[in-house]
C-alpha cells in the first residue's frame, strides 16, 4: 500500500519480483545484448522481464511473472558459449517505488544524480548513492521511480524517505515557511 504525503510524493514496498543479475565477459557484451534485448547504457528496456543496466557488463532482470530460475535458464541457453554469470538476486535486493510530483525533488535531495525530467527521461537507469547507501534508481515513469539497494538496507531507507518526505511536508504546510 502506497504511503501519500502533502509534498505529492508516495512511498510503496514492491515485492515478490524475481530478481537475477547477469554479468558478461568484456569481449561479448554486445552479442549478450543483442541475444537477449539486454538495456543499453544508462537505461532500462522490456516490459517483462525488465532490463536494467548497472555496469558496463552487469544487469539486473527483473520480473513480477517469471520465475527466477526460469530466468536463469534463459540466460543460461542463450549464452551457453558465452562467458558469463547468472545468479538469483531475488532474496539479496529490496525494491522501494517513490511516485508523484515530489519524487523527483525526493531523491534529489539524496544523491547527486539531476533528476530533471530532461537528464533523467523515463527508462533512464543509473547505479548511485541514495542517503549514503548504493543504489540503482530506474525512472519508470515521468512521475516514479523504483528503487533497488541491498535488502539489509530496506528499513533504512524506508526510515530516510519518509524522513525525508515528512520535513517536506513540514516546509510545505501553511505557517511554517
């Protein structure tokens, strides 16, 4: 259930998504992506699964139908002459989606990324630092943006946002600018 704020800004725990992460050798980047409609830098691509790039080799697949090991499976027999490495990531990361017109000044205020829709266009992927921790922020929408960091960060950073969120609330409301 999405937590509304005064600032127009929502917080929402996503769960049960298949997560798995792929890393390619250097050398076969580009038949890997080809092979598999892997995102380009910077971006995201797909519907379902979802690719997200986090590093020059790296991506992350993300699905809330498939499973993890028939992911894997899938990378598996397309790079079966590929050096590379394919491992469920599902228990290891927590999604968090922050949405609506204050989400962009939200994570704004977290990191050094420019969110204007202008420099961070929907399907834009980047690997950062949100309230000191990594993370991969993916802008899903003109408006939402899902948040990947390590599960033993969740808590974390669920306390951050709706910190966050609240001290906006606060500069927001009548009388106490």
């Amino acid at each position: 259930m999405a937590e509304q704020h005064d600032s127009g800004a929502s917080i929402e725990r996503i769960e049960d998504l298949s997560i798995v992460t792929l890393k390619v050798s250097s050398n076969s980047i580009e038949d890997a992506r080809d092979r598999l409609q892997l995102a380009s830098p910077l971006s995201a691509s797909g519907s379902d699964p979802r690719s997200l790039w986090f590093g020059p080799d790296r991506w992350l697949l993300i699905s809330s139908s498939l499973s993890a090991d028939s992911m894997v499976k899938t990378c598996e027999e397309a790079l079966a002459d590929v050096l590379h490495n394919v491992v469920d990531y599902s228990a290891g990361l927590a999604v968090c989606r922050v949405a609506g017109p204050g989400a962009r000044d939200l994570l704004a205020a977290g990191c050094g990324i420019d969110f204007r829709d202008k420099n961070f266009p929907v399907d834009s992927c980047c690997r950062t630092q949100l309230a000191r921790i990594a993370a991969i922020i993916v802008a899903e929408g003109p408006e939402q943006f899902d948040i990947y960091v390590d599960r033993s960060y969740a808590v974390y950073l669920d306390d951050w946002l709706r910190d966050s969120l609240s001290i906006s609330d606060l500069a927001a409301a009548p009388g106490t600018g």
